[in-house]
C-alpha cells in the first residue's frame, strides 16, 4: 500500500485524492474531536539519527501514557539524571501507583530525581492527552525527551483489532500532534514509542493502519523484550 504525504501545504487536491482512496484511514485519522481543536493537520514525525548530549542540570521528560513509572524508572536505572518530569495518564489507578513511587526513587536515586523535578509532574498537563493543547507545551517550554507507548488495544490479538479505528488506540493522534509540537520548538530532542508487533498482523485493516502508523514514525525497531531484560519472551515495537 501506498501512502500519500498528508501536509497542508500540498493544498487541497491531495487531500482530496488521499480520502477518495483510503476512506477507513481518514476516517480514523481526521474525525478526531482533538484535531478540531487545534485545527489542523498532523504532520510526520522527523525521524534523524544525531549525537545528542543530555544537558548537565538533567533532562526535561514528558511521559505520555506514563502507566506505572518503569520508563522513568529505566532511565533512572541508566544513570540518565531527569531535572523536570512531567506525566500523562488518564487512568486514575495507575496515576496513584505511578504517584507512589515518587518518593521511592527519589530516596533510590537522590542525585538524579530529586522532589523538585516531580513537584508538578501529575498536575502540570491535563491527565486526558486529548484535552492538552498549544498553551498547554507553551507554557511547558522545551522538552529533552519524550517516552510514550500509546494505547495498544486496536491492535492487540486479544481484542478486535480494529486499528486506529479503536477509540483508544486513535490516541496515535495526539501522541503524533505532541511530537511533532515538541520537535517545531526543538528539533533536537529525543523520544521512545513504543507499541506491540502489530504488522506482523494478517488482518487487512490492521496492516493497513500499520502502514500509515509506520508513515507517520518511521520505520519500526522489532525488539525481543528478553534483549531488555524481561524473563519472558514478547515482540514489541
């Protein structure tokens, strides 16, 4: 499958010629109340290899989907001191879990995570990814690093597999809008997505979300969660 850039500035025709082809993809991607909002089109991520130095005071990290806290804490295991963080999640059980361990790897890690750098992290940014808007990352300022593993049920074997189509798994959306927000006011910045091995998937909608997924991020690193560590073996992207 072919995907076709979608840019405003390509003007009106494209688009045009883009919904008469993929009618399902524009539906998922474009029929979000979110992008009314802001009013425009999303872009896709620039994607680039750089050497990028972590500033010497530490990093600003904005965690989207931030579940539990292991990503903070896996950059907290590499030594990676974390000056400003700041976390999104709308799931009220996991914000209190992930709430609790601040303090746990503040005392773990005192030179690296210190109260000041979470004294905001769950009430800066609205919990709901769809509620955060352009006076939301302007106030926020620039950002070093940016982790986040959208939600995965559109995709997983163990529900439909509707795709981008799945109400929670079209917050790709959003993701996208933040990043490529972020990278307008610092294109070098780092980020980590992650998502299961959904284009091994041989449901037709699924690889065709995967190919507009995949247009919008790059090519996809397949990882064995046992090359990190895990004792269990899992695909993920």
């Amino acid at each position: 499958m072919k995907v076709v850039p979608i840019d405003i500035q390509h003007g009106p025709k494209v688009l045009q010629r883009f919904k008469a082809t993929h009618k399902p993809l524009v539906k998922a991607l474009f029929s979000f109340k979110n992008m009314e909002n802001h009013g425009e089109l999303i872009k896709p991520i620039l994607h680039q290899l750089f050497t990028w130095t972590p500033p010497k005071e530490g990093i600003t990290l904005l965690e989207l989907f931030g579940g539990i806290g292991t990503s903070l804490k896996a950059l907290l295991q590499s030594r990676m001191v974390i000056w400003k963080y700041f976390y999104v999640n709308i799931d009220l059980i996991a914000r209190q879990v992930a709430t609790s361990k601040m303090m746990e790897f503040t005392t773990k890690f005192p030179r690296q995570f210190t109260t000041t750098a979470w004294k905001v992290s769950f009430i800066f940014l609205p919990s709901n990814i769809q509620l955060i808007q352009k006076k939301h990352m302007k106030l926020l300022g620039l950002v070093d690093f940016i982790i986040s593993g959208w939600e995965c049920q559109g995709f997983s074997i163990a529900r439909f597999r509707e795709g981008l189509s799945d109400t929670r798994s079209s917050l790709f959306t959003d993701m996208v809008w933040l990043i490529t927000w972020a990278q307008s006011i610092s294109p070098m910045f780092g980020y980590v997505i992650e998502n299961i091995h959904f284009q091994l998937d041989q449901k037709e909608k699924v690889q065709k979300h995967y190919m507009l997924v995949k247009h919008y991020l790059g090519e996809p690193l397949l990882l064995d969660a046992t090359q990190c560590s895990s004792y269990a073996h899992w695909l993920c992207n």
